[in-house]
C-alpha cells in the first residue's frame, strides 16, 4: 500500500458515517468592515503603507516618469530594471530618450540562469506595474510575468511600483472577485504591503531583510 | 562543504528544564517583554469584539467544512497542482517526507539548500537528515537562522529566537561569521542579509513550509515579512513545498478570512508584506521561477488524531502563535522547555499525536487551564477542553484503549488503587465513619510526605475534630 491511500483511508475511515459540513461562507464579515468612500480609498492606501516605511506620490502619468529619474538621481542610483514590452515601460524609455538621465536603464529579457550574480548583486532599482491595490490592509496586487519577472520586484534595493489611482479595490475579497481569480492563477501572484522587514531580533522592526529595502509607490490618477 | 549542525541536545524532562527555565532571569525578561508586546499588539489588531468573533466563527467552519471533506480535498489539490505541473508526494512519516526531499534534492546533484520558514520541516529534523548526508541546509529566516548558527531549535514558532535579545544575536555573529560586535539591530539584520544573499544565489534547491494549501486553484499560499520565503521558492531551480495534511482549504476565496486571522492574531498586523501564492513551475515563456516545484503533504499522526472527532478540533490550527503569547506557563519556562518541535498550548495538545505520550507525558498536565489560549484562538479550537480529554488518554489502562498514541502513559495501578479506595470510603457510611474517626484520633500519623505537595507546601494534617462533630456540637447548644 502507498503512503497516499494509506492516509486517505485513515482519513476516509474517520468520517465513515459523516456529512460534509455545509459552505456557510458569509462574505459579508470579509467585505462590510472593509468599504470605503472612492475618495477615502487611497487615503487608507497610503496610510498603511506609510506606516510600514512606504514611500508614496501621487502624480498624473505625465509626471511619474521624471519622478523616477528624481527618485534614482538623488539616491545616486547607477542603474533601474524595466521592462520595454509593456505601455508603463515604454513611456519610461521615451523619458529616458528625451531626458538623458544618468543611471542606465536594464532589461529583464533573458532567463535568470544566464546574470544571476548581476541581478542579485548589481542591480540598483527596478520599476515594475501592479495590477491593483487594497485599500483595507494597504496592499499592491504583482502579477508577475514575462515582462516583469518575479525576481524583478524581489532583488533590487530599491522596488518602484506603479499604481492606477482607479484600480485600488476596497479589500482582498472584492479584488478576487472582480477579476475573477479562482479562473485561473498565474504561477506566482503576489500581494506586497511595504519593504522586506523582519522584527526576529527582539522585536525590533528592521527594514530591507531579504528583499527590496526601500518600496516606493506612484499613485497615477486618471487623465 | 557542508557539515553536520551539532544541535544542543535537551537533557531532562519537562519538570527539569522548567525549573532550569523558571531559575534563569534573562530567558524570563526576554520571554514576559516579547509575550507583552505581543498581546497588545494582537489586540490593537482586533479593536472590534464583533468583527473579530464573527471573524473567528467563520474561520472555525471554513476548517471544520475542509476537514470534513479532507481527503477529497486532498485529491483535487493533487489533481489541480499536477495540472499546474506540480509534482505531488505524500509521505506517512517524517522519516519518509526526509527521504523523498532527498531523493529529488540527489536527482539534481544538488548540495546547497535553502530554507524558507517551515515548522513541517522542523517535525522532520530535516537540516540534520539532509547534513548527515553532505548537503547542507541553510535557515533563511532572520530567526532560525540565527537558531541554526547557534545549534539551537526554534522556541516560538514565529519569533524562533525570541529568546535571544541583541547582545546575544551580536555575540554570536562575532564568533560564528568573524564579524564585528554591534548592538544595532539594524546592522545585525544587515549583516544577515548579506551572508543570505550569496546562499540564495547559490542554492541549488529551496525548501518552503505552506500556510494555505488551496484545493480549487492547486495554489500553494505562503506568508512572510522578510522575503526569504519568496526567495527560497524563486531563485533556484527547484522549489520542495513541505506541509502537513490538514493545511488544505476548498477555496480560494476562504483563505481571505483566514489570513486575516493569521497576521492579525501572530503578529497584530493587518497583513505582512508579502503573501505568496504559488501555482506552478517557472513556465516556458517566463524568465524566472523554479523549473521544478514539489509538495510533499505529510501526515506523522495528524490522522490519527483525525480518527477522533473531539481531537480532530486539533487540526483547525492555522500556526499563528498567538495561543502561547497568551499562555501564563509558556511565558515563564519558554519554549525550549517543551522539549519538541510545537511548544505552548498547541504544542500540547498536537505532539502527543506526533511522538506518543510516551515521549511527552508531562505535556497535557503543564497547564493551569485559564483558558486564555482558547479564547484568542483564531479558528476557536477549544484547546483547555482538548487537555483535558488528553489527561484522561495519559492515564487509561490498557483494557480501556486509549484513543492517542501511546495513552495510559501515565497509568499507574497504585494510583488507581488509591482512588478506588477513596470512592469506596466515600459510598460507604459506615467506613467512612470509622476512617473519620480513626483520622480524627490518629492524624499525627498521617503521612509527613505526599508526593510532590510536599516539596512546596506543608503536609496536611487531619482536624482533631471533624466537621459533623462540629456541627453536631453546635446543634447541641442550640440558638445563641
């Protein structure tokens, strides 16, 4: 007998005689404590964030590329990671055309194996998109893909996410329905709400444990 | 090259590291301000009564509903992350889960590993099984990496070096990594960072626990602060998922509660910095990502506490911790003295399940059952009922079949004797008379030492006269 009908039997003969118990899930406990006016939304957003070390403009999407090179130059940054093939990556390198800043702009465009001690050790920033935020915990949705891979917001000290002011939903329940997530899941889909921390050492809150030691979010608003 | 980690064996009992514990007045500063903190901050964290219980009853039946339904659960999570080209292996004890971790760690000639934070992997002892075999396995939790350095094990299970405050952490980086001594803890964690960074890099395998198992999507959920969670299951080529059969959740959408739950109740934040949901192998088209993702669903006795419906409540556990930040005896002999893998209130009443009450038999009894770990439960499992029921497993005779692994550990015939005698004195008026009266008369004799009572307190010495005497007495002299 293999492992895995031994424990299913074990578990099978457990509940001999017994009935599933009924789906009595009440999405209202998960959603009413949790609903915001459209204008206190991002307010809540930022607050969250804020209070866990979080940097956060808001700009229009003209502004937030000159906001990158700002955030780059006066941290004396060599280099950002990002990613040309999508809209937000595109208008970061007309930007970079017209403006000639000095950190260089690098792209995530070949597998892991082939610069992992570059990306793990020389890479300053990276600016990567966000397919959302949650107002109610003060959280960006990443739906990391080809373009910008996962590691991509994970390595570089520095993580720049973009945000649309319009995208941020009440709270995690709404954001899963809305965009139907039980459909289907990329391989890794992510919630992040502030830079690496760790309080392992008595308590004591320290930023940039692992990841990113500084996160900074553009709130873009519409138009 | 990798070596053997001595860890520092745990000599004694429970009783024996409890007093060494209770003697030693750093252990209990760094415990009473870490639980303080702790408390308050999960309170801060629930500011509404009425949210927080509807929260908890809802997290209770979304457990209640998967166990009810586990093993087919447990199918369609197989069925789902196969799909999702995971490949799923079920182990029934820690001695295998360790051989087939090995088995794939040897397929890809790997010999550095690292390890996100996972209590499964802490029941499989799995840094010695995999370092006795020339592979080294490396903590990557702040924490228990600070643990592992040490030769030590985890005494909270989400603040694993609780019991080290700063000038420890500093001494040890000192002697182990040749650095300089700094009371910063900022540096401290940063010199971390930097000694982890290489062995991310290197790793040719990273091992990660679950926090939520999702049936529906085949989606391996983890929550963590620091990142090396999603560096362990990232950076290298293969990623090995560890986690206990009762982790399983029907659908995506429970998890939302149950997060909620988890962050609030451990840690008193609305949620942590990352929470990553993994559902599937680095793809054709991507650029990162492991190209190998496994999930090895272990069982060491979680089934046989299944087998019985009041003890099954056991498994609700979401690992949050927050049972033992509120426990008066946990706070004050820490978590070493449990001697095991879990320790405080859930330790209690889930290693008895794991290793037999043989090994743990003081376990169910190191509890003064104020209730306060039932209470803050965040999935209401009501643990000071679970201790009691594993007080009457510990002392069955064999002949009334204990229900737990190894019950009747403490079974004692003298014992038994003893209160036989007593509900015999107690049924019988005429006996009982006559042993009053003898007590009465002859209460010098009783005995100067009754087990452990006496080593703290004074024997109990019988009145000269007894209280029906008494009474009768006061009768006779009618109203005054």
């Amino acid at each position: 007998m293999s492992a895995r009908s031994n424990i299913l039997n074990k578990l099978r003969a457990g509940l001999a005689g017994t009935t599933p118990r009924p789906d009595d899930f009440d999405e209202g406990l998960v959603t009413r404590p949790w609903q915001y006016a459209p204008e206190d939304r991002i307010t809540r957003l930022r607050s969250l964030m804020e209070a866990v070390h979080t940097e956060i403009h808001q700009l229009t999407t003209e502004e937030w590329p000159s906001k990158v090179q700002e955030l780059l130059e006066s941290r004396g940054l060599k280099n950002v990671l990002y990613a040309p093939g999508t809209e937000h990556g595109k208008l970061l390198a007309e930007h970079w055309q017209r403006a000639e800043p000095r950190p260089e702009l690098l792209v995530y465009d070949r597998p892991i194996e082939e610069w992992k001690e570059e990306l793990f050790w020389q890479v300053d920033a990276s600016v990567t998109g966000t397919v959302g935020g949650i107002a109610a915990t003060g959280s960006l949705v990443l739906w990391p893909d080809r373009h910008e891979p996962r590691l991509m917001s994970l390595l570089p000290p520095l993580h720049i996410a973009l945000l649309k002011a319009s995208e941020v939903e009440d709270n995690l329940y709404g954001m899963m329905q809305k965009h139907n997530w039980s459909a289907g899941l990329p391989t890794n889909l992510l919630l992040v709400s502030g830079p690496s921390k760790t309080a392992d050492i008595e308590q004591v809150l320290a930023y940039g444990a692992h990841g990113p030691k500084e996160l900074v979010v553009l709130i873009l608003e519409d138009g | 090259m990798s070596q053997r980690i001595p860890v520092k064996e745990l000599t004694d009992s429970f009783r024996g590291r409890a007093v060494g514990a209770l003697a030693d007045d750093q252990l209990r500063t760094n415990f009473r301000v870490a639980m303080d903190s702790l408390m308050k901050k999960r309170a801060d964290a629930f500011p509404d009564e009425e949210e927080r219980e509807g929260l908890r009853e809802l997290g209770n039946h979304i457990k209640a509903r998967a166990l009810s339904r586990v093993p087919d659960l447990l199918e369609q999570l197989e069925t789902r992350l196969t799909a999702n080209g995971v490949k799923v292996h079920w182990a029934e004890t820690t001695e295998e889960a360790n051989r087939i971790v090995h088995s794939i760690i040897e397929a890809k000639q790997g010999s550095q590993v690292v390890k996100g934070k996972s209590m499964v992997s802490e029941e499989m002892e799995m840094n010695d099984y995999l370092a006795e075999r020339n592979i080294e396995c490396l903590e990557s939790d702040m924490g228990e990496y600070i643990v592992q350095l040490d030769g030590e094990k985890p005494s909270h299970i989400i603040m694993p070096a609780i019991h080290k405050n700063r000038f420890q952490v500093s001494r040890l980086f000192h002697d182990k990594l040749g650095v300089d001594e700094t009371e910063d803890v900022n540096e401290l964690i940063q010199i971390g960072r930097r000694t982890l960074r290489q062995k991310f890099l290197e790793a040719d395998v990273g091992v990660s626990g679950v926090n939520f198992a999702i049936a529906e999507t085949g989606t391996l959920l983890l929550v963590e602060n620091e990142g090396n969670g999603r560096m362990s299951t990232t950076a290298p080529p293969v990623h090995i998922a560890v986690t206990g059969i009762e982790k399983v959740v029907e659908n995506l959408r429970d998890v939302v509660p149950l997060l909620s739950l988890l962050t609030r109740s451990a840690l008193g934040q609305p949620i942590t910095t990352y929470v990553n949901m993994i559902s599937g192998p680095r793809k054709a088209d991507e650029l990162d990502g492991p190209e190998e993702v496994h999930l090895v669903l272990l069982d060491n006795g979680r089934s046989g506490a299944f087998a019985d419906a009041q003890l099954r409540q056991t498994l609700n556990c979401i690992r949050c911790g927050a049972c033992m930040n509120h426990c008066p005896v946990y706070t004050r002999v820490g978590g070493h003295t449990y001697g095991e893998v879990y320790p405080g209130p859930i330790g209690k009443i889930i290693t008895p399940h794991m290793v037999g009450l043989h090994k743990v038999p003081d376990h169910p009894s190191a509890s003064s059952l104020c209730g306060a770990c039932g209470e803050v439960c965040p999935v209401k499992i009501p643990i000071p009922e679970m201790l009691q029921r594993l007080r009457q497993e510990n002392v069955k005779s064999p002949a009334e079949q204990p229900k737990v692994k190894d019950g009747g550990a403490k079974y004692s015939r003298k014992e038994r004797a003893i209160w036989r005698f007593w509900a015999s004195l107690n049924t019988s008026p005429v006996i009982y008379r006559l042993f009053l009266w003898g007590a009465t008369r002859f209460g010098k004799l009783a005995p100067k030492n009754v087990g452990p009572w006496t080593e703290n307190h004074s024997a109990p010495v019988p009145a000269r006269r007894s209280l029906h005497d008494l009474a009768k007495a006061h009768l006779n002299q009618g109203d005054r």
